[in-house]
C-alpha cells in the first residue's frame, strides 16, 4: 500500500498547499475582505442588532452572533482589503524593481556578447594571418627545394597533411603562377598517389603518357589505372604525366605527404628521384614541423569543406584520385 502521508509518506500537499498560500497571500486577503465588505454591505439595513444581541445567552450563541453580524463583516473586512491592496502595490513595486534591474542586467549581458563576437572576430582574423604566415614560410621551403632540383614551369610541389581522416593542403610551389594556384578541398585517405606514399612510404608514377604528345593515350592511360571518366580528365587543368610522392612521418607515425608532380614526362629520372628522397630525408624534422604547425592554425580543418568538381583547383583532388590497386 502505498503511504501518501507520514515521515515515509512522498506527496507534499501541505508544502504545496503552504507555497500556494505564500505566494497568493495578499491576493487572498483581498479577496476575503472584498468578500465581507459584501456580506456586510447585503444584510446591513434588514439587520437588527438588538434583536440580535438579546438572542446571546452563551458561548455558542455568542459566536454565531458574532459570524451573522454584518458589522463585524465590515470591521474585519475593511482591514482585510486595505492589507492586501498595500501588499498588492508592494509585491507589484518590487517585481517592477526586478524587472528593471533584469533589464539593466539584459544590456550588460548584451553588450558583453557584442564584445565577446568581436573578440572572436579578430582572433578568428589574427589566426588566419599566422595560418598565411605559416604557409609563406613552408612556401620558402618549397621553393628552395624546387631550385634544388632544377625543376622547371611544368612541374610543382605540395605539402599535404592528415587529420581526421582527410588530407588538406597545406602549401604548394611552382614557377607557373597557374599551378602554383592554391585550393581548400579535402579528400579522403584512400586516394590514388598521396594514399599510395601514405600506405607504404612512396610512390612513383612514370608509365603514363604525355598529354601534349598523345591525349588519346593518355586518357586511356588515366581511366585504365584511376577509373577517370573522360568528362573528369578533361576538367583537369594540370594534366601530370609523372608524379613522386613521399610520406612525412614522426616517430614512426605518418602525418603527411609531400607530392612532386609535372607535366614533363623526364622530370623524374632516377637521378631526380634519389636526390629528392635525400633531400626530404635530411629535412624531415623540417617537414614535420611544417605539418604540426599547419594543422594546429589551419582553421579550414573545422570547416570541412566538400569537394566541388566545378572549383578551380579540381583537378587536385581528380588528379590524386583513382584506385589503390
């Protein structure tokens, strides 16, 4: 059975019942007292206190006197109404006081979000500018490693790092301003070259035709080994017939890849090869300071951007595409 009152009881009627009464208490006292002055105001004149007061032989008789009075419905009633209308007027005085004070507060609250929204701004602007100076710094080093090699306005370099599960550009190079051009794509870690140097360290792409001496064959080339359609590789703005890719690793965990790619199918000679792979060997430290520092100010990484086949540098992301086999 279960117990609704008591120590062990859980219904709270009477606290209800109490905060009911708090609250309304003035409310009520005015009510009551509107209530007697009526009572009062109804029997007054058809009254007859002598009458009434000869019929008074006891203490029964005495309070019913009293209760049927309507004299005394005025006495009790008249203090009654002027105790909660005061009430009244001060309960309403303090909830205006309140309310002003919330809305002074109110301004306070909004004037700090303004405040608070710009602060976010010029942080939001003073990270992009460290994220612009971090790229010019790893452009430098780009750039150095271009002139190293001899590379020519046919070829470019890029840095790529890894996070959540996506690869995002972090700084690329080239004498061509046109494919020096940089873009805000992501894509997925199971994407042709830089997936293949992510796996398994490099890799090396030197089979593929030139465009410019046979674009047929080299269409064919792409679709057979990338699974390109022919819409897609003539989208492609850079047409790469040769590409050298290399993981970026720190402590035996990969956290990038840097991508050499040109249009010149004798960029990448065996000689070519060895020196990047040395050369990139003696600056890995370099490189992985490149990419911590990149994915720590890039603000793109939060953003999540959608490939678009239509943005001006798809063919980056067509370009990495393909198959893993």
């Amino acid at each position: 059975m279960k117990n609704w009152f008591g120590f062990t009881g859980k219904a709270k009627v009477f606290q209800s019942a109490g905060v009911f009464v708090d609250k309304a208490f003035y409310s009520l006292l005015t009510s009551i007292g509107t209530v007697l002055l009526t009572i009062g105001g109804a029997f007054v004149s058809s009254y007859c206190h002598s009458e009434a007061i000869n019929l008074v032989t006891g203490i029964p008789s005495a309070i019913s006197y009293a209760l049927s009075n309507p004299y005394f419905a005025f006495i009790a009633g008249v203090p009654a109404l002027i105790f909660g209308g005061l009430g009244i007027y001060q309960d309403q005085s303090r909830l205006e006081a309140d309310n002003t004070a919330l809305k002074e507060d109110n301004k306070s609250v909004i004037e700090l979000r303004e405040s608070l929204n710009s602060s976010q701004e010029d942080c939001q602007i003073l990270r992009s500018e460290i994220y612009r100076v971090h790229q010019k710094l790893v452009e430098t080093w780009l750039k150095g490693i271009f002139k190293q090699i001899e590379f020519d306005t046919y070829s470019r370099v890029s840095v790529y790092y890894e996070n959540r599960e996506d690869f995002y550009l972090l700084a690329r190079y080239s004498l061509n301003p046109k494919l020096a051009k940089k873009h805000n794509l992501k894509f997925e870690l199971d994407q042709g070259v830089i997936s293949k140097a992510w796996q398994h360290g490099e890799h090396i792409e030197k089979e593929s035709p030139e465009y410019k001496n046979d674009p047929s064959s080299y269409f064919n080339f792409m679709i057979e080994r990338y699974s390109y359609s022919q819409d897609e590789l003539s989208a492609i703005n850079m047409k790469s017939c040769r590409y050298f890719a290399l993981s970026i690793t720190e402590a035996g965990e990969n956290i990038g890849v840097i991508l050499f790619e040109s249009e010149n199918a004798e960029a990448f000679n065996d000689s070519a090869v060895q020196q990047i792979r040395n050369y990139c060997d003696d600056y890995q430290s370099h490189l992985c300071s490149f990419v911590k520092d990149g994915i720590l100010h890039d603000k793109s990484v939060t953003t999540q951007k959608t490939p678009s086949t239509e943005d001006g540098d798809a063919d980056i992301l067509r370009t990495l595409g393909g198959n893993n086999e």
